[in-house]
C-alpha cells in the first residue's frame, strides 16, 4: 500500500506519495495583488437605513455622556459604523450596542493619557467625534486635563493617523478671559474650552466645532440642575440677580446631534465653528418661573421665590459640601456651574448656526404640552438681540 505524506511549508503544500514524485500546489493567488480600497465609501450598500452601510465609520469619544447617545443613535440611524471607546466599566455603554445593526457598533477601551490606545480606537475611522468634556475637576482629571490636553492629544492622533474629519465640542461663552459674577477669577470652564479650541486648530486646522449653549433633553443637566432639591433651600431659589439680567439661549439635545451628523457628511463643514443655539432666547428669571409652574410648584402651591444669589448664606456651605466628596456633585451644583449660569449667552452674527447645516431648530415651549408659554419679552436672536446689547428688564411670568 502507497503512503502519501502531506508537508505544509509556508504557503506551499507538498504532496509526497511513495514511489511517487512530490507535488507541489501553491495555496495563493498568483494574480496581482488587489488594490488597497483608499475611501471607506465606496463600500456603501443598501438603502440608508440602520441596516445600510453608509461609509461612515466614527469613533466618538465621550459617547457614554448626555449628548454622545443622542449622537450614536442618529449615526446608526443613517447607517454609519461606530467605534466606541470607554473608559470605565462597560456598563456605561452597553446600552448603545442598540444603537446600530449587529457588528455597526463596536467597543474599545482606552485610556486619556495613552496614545496607543487612542490610536487603536481611531485607526479605522474617518471621522472623530470628541464629545468629552468636564464640568468640574476630580482626584484624576482637572479641567485643563479633559478640555485642554486630551482635545489637543486626540486631535494630533487624528492627524496623524488620517483621519478625514474631526468634529470637537466646545462651549458657546468660550472666553480668554471670562467676567468674574460669583467665583474668583471667574469661570474656569469658559476658559479650558477656549484653550482647548485652539488647541484643536492648532493640531487639526481643518477641524469643526460646536459650540453650544445649555443642552436640555431627557437626562439632562439643564432642566433636572433646577429640579433637584439640593439646588433651592426651603421653597426658595437663589440665582445670580434673581435671573433678571441673565438671557439664555437653550438648544435641543436632538438637534444638536442632528448637526453634529450633517457635519460628518457636508463638506462645507471644513474648518468652521458653528454655535449650536436654540431658535430663541429667554430671560433666566422667566424660564425658572415656567419650570415650576410645570412641576406645579408655584408660589401658592409650594411657596417658590427667587432671590438673589449675591446675599445667599446657604449656597457657599453647599459648595463646601459638595467639595468634600469625590464624583459627581449633589445636584451638579459646583462653584463652576452656579457661576456659569449667571453668564448671558453671547450670540455672534459672524459665526454660522445649526440652521446653516440644514437642522430645523426645536422651540423649547413645544416640548411640554402646557397651555401657559414663556414670557412675550424674549427676544429674537437675528432680529432684536445685538451681539453684546444689554438685556432689558423682562415682564415677569404670573404664577
């Protein structure tokens, strides 16, 4: 009986039969090597939806926070691939694997102050999102850390790796020099964001930023910082001139990341800074009253008024308590977020907005189905509100 023995040597497998001359069979293709696919795009299929494939692949940084699940379910809503790298547990983001098809949605640990890992999240992508930021500083990050650094880090990383658009969020009052309401030396937040914006250029000239003003939305940290019964003492709520020289301009989580997506694909989107602002403006004092009217908190029911912040003895002791815990403060309440929210919100005509990239902007009294609607006294920002026009006193809301 003949014995064959079968030998694989690298990419060749010999065949030797005894009495018999070996075989050779070559295990490759001897054409020429395919040409390497330059532009994820042209891997596009389908119709455009979930299941589709619409030759996005983004990595988003930050996408465990408020605004970044509003972010990764309208890129898998349009069928992008999504790369998502976490930090901490990943529980955090488990969550978003619903966001996409079955393999769209794809997770990497990484760490902030490591490049290899940074560049293993974004080494497939064209396009990077930076959503991370921070409010108020920890035992392992400060602000210059999360808004200064890792933004200039990642964005070098993108650079070098090709990345083909970078996307950064900033803040809407990013400032230099920021004016001191309540804290000393004023707000450190504005400021990193600013630094972290031409940090970003400096690094990716050709990246856009958002820069918007207060986000509201399920889960926010807009409309829940003034529900939570830390913030108020005793029916009573202290605000920085009782809100009555403080305009805000608050934006639609939604239509935020409706934009941040139209970025992703308008090329127009190169290089400019967009602010990511609501379709109207509010006086703070008039928006506060709405939110306890809706929660039936009014001055008959619950006995809510609003004071000054400036002769409030109670808030500084909160701000010592909050100080003293590692995390998240009570509340959200920080020295930076009661100084920030006596801070008007600046709207420059020179600069593009959400509208610019096709977003139909959300009116905030539309959300809740309540028949009383905000103060007649707002103003409109591209009609009657100049770029740094002092704010008139508003008509109050009756409650």
């Amino acid at each position: 009986m003949a014995c064959t023995t079968l030998v694989l040597n690298k990419s060749t497998l010999l065949i030797r039969t005894q009495g018999l001359p070996a075989i050779s069979v070559k295990c490759f293709s001897t054409d020429p090597d395919p040409k390497p696919i330059k532009s994820l795009s042209l891997l596009k299929k389908g119709t455009g939806g979930r299941s589709s494939f619409n030759g996005i692949v983004a990595t988003v940084f930050g996408a465990s926070g408020f605004l970044g699940r509003y972010v990764c379910n309208k890129l898998g809503k349009q069928g992008s691939q999504i790369i998502v790298p976490y930090r901490g547990d990943f529980g955090d983001v488990h969550r978003l694997r619903l966001v996409g098809d079955l393999g769209q949605v794809l997770f990497q640990r990484f760490q902030p102050r490591d490049d290899e890992s940074i560049r293993k999240a974004i080494k497939y992508s064209n396009v990077v999102i930076n959503l991370v930021g921070r409010e108020f500083a920890t035992k392992n990050f400060s602000l210059h850390d999360c808004n200064v650094e890792f933004a200039g880090r990642l964005a070098r990383l993108s650079k070098e790796m090709g990345v083909d658009k970078f996307i950064h969020v900033s803040a809407l009052n990013a400032d230099p020099n920021p004016p001191t309401l309540y804290i000393p030396g004023g707000s450190k937040f504005y400021r990193t964001k600013y630094q972290g914006e031409k940090e970003v250029k400096r690094e990716f000239p050709g990246a856009t930023i958002f820069r918007p003003s207060d986000i509201y939305g399920q889960g926010d940290r807009f409309l829940r910082y003034y529900a939570h019964y830390f913030r108020s003492f005793q029916q009573t709520l202290a605000v920085y001139k009782k809100g009555e020289e403080t305009i805000k301009q608050p934006v639609f989580a939604s239509d935020v990341a409706a934009a941040i997506v139209a970025a992703c694909k308008d090329p127009d989107a190169f290089g400019k800074t967009y602010q990511a602002v609501g379709p109207k403006r509010y006086y703070l004092s008039d928006l506060l009253d709405w939110f306890h009217v809706i929660m039936k908190k009014t001055h008959e029911a619950h006995g809510y008024t609003r004071y000054d912040l400036r002769y409030d003895p109670v808030m500084p002791i909160k701000l010592i308590i909050t100080s003293l815990f590692p995390g998240t403060p009570m509340g959200d309440i920080s020295p930076e977020r009661v100084e920030r929210e006596g801070h008007t919100d600046i709207f420059r005509k020179s600069l593009p907005t959400l509208e610019d990239l096709g977003v139909q902007l959300t009116n905030m009294e539309d959300q809740v189905p309540w028949e009383l609607k905000p103060s007649a006294a707002f103003l409109s920002y591209d009609e009657e509100m100049g770029e740094f026009e002092k704010p008139v006193p508003p008509n109050p809301v009756p409650l």
